[in-house]
C-alpha cells in the first residue's frame, strides 16, 4: 500500500497490509495473476462467448456465464433481435430453436453473450450461431458451425 501525492490510497496486488475479504468479509478475492492469464485466454480464444466460471473472484466487468431457463424472456427477446439483424444482413430466413449458453457482462448496459442453434425456415439448414447484445441500438450475430 502506499499514498500518492494526491492523497489516494493504492493497494497493490499481495499487499501484506489489507486483504480483499478485510474490506467486504464475503468471502471474495480479487484475481490473482493466473486467474487473470487464464481469464484473458479464454477472452481471446472466444470473443467473449466460451468463458469459464471464475469461483469466489471479484472483479467488476467479467465476462461470467449464466445459468437460465428455456423460457428466459430476455435472453430470447435478445436472441431474436440478433436474428433479426442477421436475416435483415444476409437476406436470410432464421429461427430460433435452442439457446445453448449465455454469458453476460455487467457494464452500462449489460452485454449478453448468446450462443444459440437456429434453423434457416428456407431450406430446413440448421446451425449454430453467436450474437452479442449491449442493447438495441448495437446488434450482431454470425454463424459459427452448420
């Protein structure tokens, strides 16, 4: 720990002096250096959408998944605004079938991360696809396998 000119307080990474759980006593930590490598691999590796559960970390912004019914209205309600856009770009005929997973990320607004199998009403194709939301005025998905 040390004090800036400016008066603030930093508190450095294995700090002897205060720990994370002394502030808030819930049990969390804050990443450590391999859980930060292994976060941003799985960052790099997937966009956003294959990231692994970090258990017991605090760290505001992650990217963490999220567990949810086969009714959740606003993963759906998302999806299909990625599949709208989708059609709308690659002047197809998509449906939703199944979410697979989702993952979200708390900032200003949240941003899902959806993984989603659709089926093209045209041809009866099915495949798998991403779209990632932070809200309506920004929307894409693409295809990832058929």
């Amino acid at each position: 720990m040390k004090v800036l000119e400016n008066g603030i307080i930093q508190i450095e990474a294995g700090d002897p002096y205060i720990s994370d759980d002394e502030l808030y006593e819930d049990g969390k930590h804050s990443m450590t250096d391999e859980e930060w490598k292994a976060y941003c691999k799985q960052l790099d590796e997937s966009q956003g959408f294959d990231v692994g559960e970090f258990p017991n970390v605090f760290h505001y912004g992650l990217i963490r998944p999220i567990s949810f019914k086969g009714d959740d209205k606003d993963l759906i309600y998302f999806t299909n605004l990625g599949i709208a856009h989708y059609n709308e770009k690659e002047v197809a005929c998509l449906k939703l079938v199944e979410i697979l997973k989702a993952n979200t990320q708390p900032c200003s607004p949240y941003i899902f991360y959806i993984t989603f199998e659709a089926e093209d009403a045209s041809t009866g194709e099915r495949g798998t696809y991403q779209t990632k939301e932070p809200c309506v005025f920004f929307v894409q998905a693409f295809k990832i396998s058929s």
